[in-house]
C-alpha cells in the first residue's frame, strides 16, 4: 500500500507531545501512546476506562534496542523474534528497571512486539528515531469488540480534534483481525514457554521454533492484555451454538417473534452474517462482524461454533469471551 509520509510524521510529531494516535497494525488497531511517557499511557486508560492494572503491550521498530525496555533477551527470545517478528507476536520479557509502572500494570514484566503492517512500522521508525515504543491496546472502550478499521476506531472514540485522539492513521482493513499471540518467556528457569493468549501465530508453530513445547497458564501468569474472561464483547448478548442445534433453536426462537441474528460458516446454516470457512478468513472477518450484527437491534447474537481444531484456537478464545457475560440469555429465550 502507498505510504502518507506527511501524515506519519506528523502523528510521530504528536506522539512525541504525548497525544494519543489511532494506528492501524496487521491485527486490530491500537490506540497510541508514548511508552516512556506515563502521562502519555495514563490517558489511555482513562480514554478506554481501562483498569490501572491492566498492562499494555509495547510496540518497537524493527532495530529497536530492546533493552530500553526487556531486563534480559534470553535466547528464547532471540528465536521467536528471528522467526515471527515482524508479526503478530507478543513477547512477555522481565522489564527494565526504567519502564513506566504504567506500562506493566505495576507488574516485573513487560509485552514487546513488532507489528508488520506497514503504516505501524514506517511509524515506529519515524518515532523518536526508531528507538522509542508505543504502548498500543485495541482502540476500543474496554472490553468492548477490538476495532479493524480506522472508521471503527472513530466510532469508539469521535473524529480527530472531537475526543481523546489527536489523529487516526488509515491503513485499511486490519489482514489478521484478532490480537497477537502471547507468549511468556519471563519464567523460562520454572515453566519453560508459556502460551498466554492464542492468536494468528499458533502454539505448534512456536513450539517448532523453541523444539519445546509450550505450557498453559498457571495462577503466577503475568497479567496481559485480552486475558479477562469477559472480553471482546458487543452490547448484544452473544450466544455461541453448536452446528447440529443451531437451525432448530434459531427456528425456534423466530416462531416466538424473537428478534435474533446469526453468524454462520457452514453453506447450509444460511445465517444473517456467513463467515469464511478457513480460520485466518474467519478471524480476519470477526471483530467487524460483530460490530454489523451489533447494530442489527437484536435480542442476541447467536454464533455457529467454529471447528475445536488447534488451528481455530485464536477464533475460539474470542468467541468464548465475547459471549462470557450472556450465560444464560438463549435458554431465557427459549423457556
């Protein structure tokens, strides 16, 4: 895509001042801040109505020093980054004793990536001349759905000049669609590799690059970010059905006059929204999806539940947060 020089360097010029910036990345786009400037981070969290203690990943340039902000880069590390980055890879690292508490939610770790959109990149690189970091959640209110397009991201938040943002880059529909993968590499001598959030990057993919397997998540995990069980979510309940049910209760709930919407992959479940059938389409669909059928007026969202195959895990997860909080609106329906 054609790169606006002019406009990237002016939203590096805001960041800079400590403004926050809509900026587009290969997964959703984030909400932009200086990392080194906790004045700059706290006006994120009061624009999302983000909780204190929830850190935000930072995003670096591809020749970023990464001991600006990581204690240590274990070798670990160093084959992740080798592989993956540019990408959809969060790296949790123990954090250097000059991060902003800000950032790490008060935590002794931090989250590092390298986005590969280009628009994100050619930022980074204009940023405090490529060394500084941008702390970057999903441009969304809190726990809200994560915003794939520039337009989503003025939805959340209002134009340019008529909210918190000082300015919204545009790169496009987001390629990826969820968030990044999340490893943690910060407890390597205990647990080994942790897969804290599954996304586009696979766990076997990352395994294969450490020839280790990963772990699951125990009760010392860092906090990270799009790790509460209630995330990602519309305003309309979400219910998520599977296949053999799905047209029979949908048939039944529009006999009783319901109003109802459905998101479906299978040619036959003929739903409101039909999905991609493969997992990187389904994902790179999602988040707008959600926010179409959110503005349907509908009682409930209900959502034909994808594959349980390991290349579906990042799909999954969402879905199962975004309907955490509607436990129990489809069988209230159907009483």
């Amino acid at each position: 895509m054609a790169l606006d020089l002019d406009a990237i360097r002016r939203a590096a010029r805001l960041l800079e001042a400590g403004q926050l910036v809509g900026m587009p990345t290969e997964t959703v786009y984030g909400l932009a801040a200086d990392a080194g400037d906790p004045d700059a981070v706290a006006a994120i969290f009061t624009a999302k109505g983000r909780p204190s203690n929830h850190p935000v990943i930072v995003h670096v340039a591809r020749d970023a020093d990464l001991s600006q902000w990581a204690g240590g880069v274990p070798d670990e590390a160093r084959r992740l980054i080798d592989a993956f980055w540019p990408g959809p890879l969060t790296l949790i690292l123990k954090r250097a004793p000059q991060v902003p508490a800000a950032v790490t939610g008060g935590q002794d770790s931090v989250g590092l990536r390298c986005p590969s959109h280009p628009v994100a990149l050619a930022l980074l690189e204009e940023f405090r001349g490529g060394q500084g970091g941008l702390a970057a959640p999903s441009a969304n209110r809190f726990g809200r759905v994560s915003p794939t397009t520039a337009q989503h991201v003025i939805e959340e938040f209002g134009a340019p000049g008529h909210g918190p943002l000082a300015a919204v880059l545009d790169g496009g529909q987001s390629e990826v669609g969820i968030e990044s993968t999340i490893v943690d590499l910060s407890r390597l001598h205990t647990l080994g590799p942790v897969l804290l959030r599954p996304g586009r990057i696979s766990a076997q993919q990352i395994a294969g690059a450490l020839d280790r397997p990963l772990a699951t998540p125990d009760r010392g995990a860092p906090r990270v970010s799009g790790s509460l069980e209630a995330h990602y979510a519309p305003a309309t309940p979400v219910a998520l059905l599977e296949p053999d049910r799905l047209a029979n209760v949908v048939e039944t709930l529009r006999v009783r006059g319901r109003r109802i919407v459905t998101m479906g992959y299978s040619a036959d479940a003929r739903p409101s929204l039909q999905m991609p059938a493969d997992p990187d389409g389904y994902a790179h669909a999602l988040y707008a999806g959600l926010r179409t059928l959110d503005q349907q007026g509908a009682e409930l969202i209900i959502v034909e539940r994808p594959p349980q195959a390991p290349e579906w895990q990042g799909v999954n997860d969402r879905l199962q947060r975004a309907a955490f909080d509607s436990a129990g609106v489809l069988e209230r329906l159907l009483a």
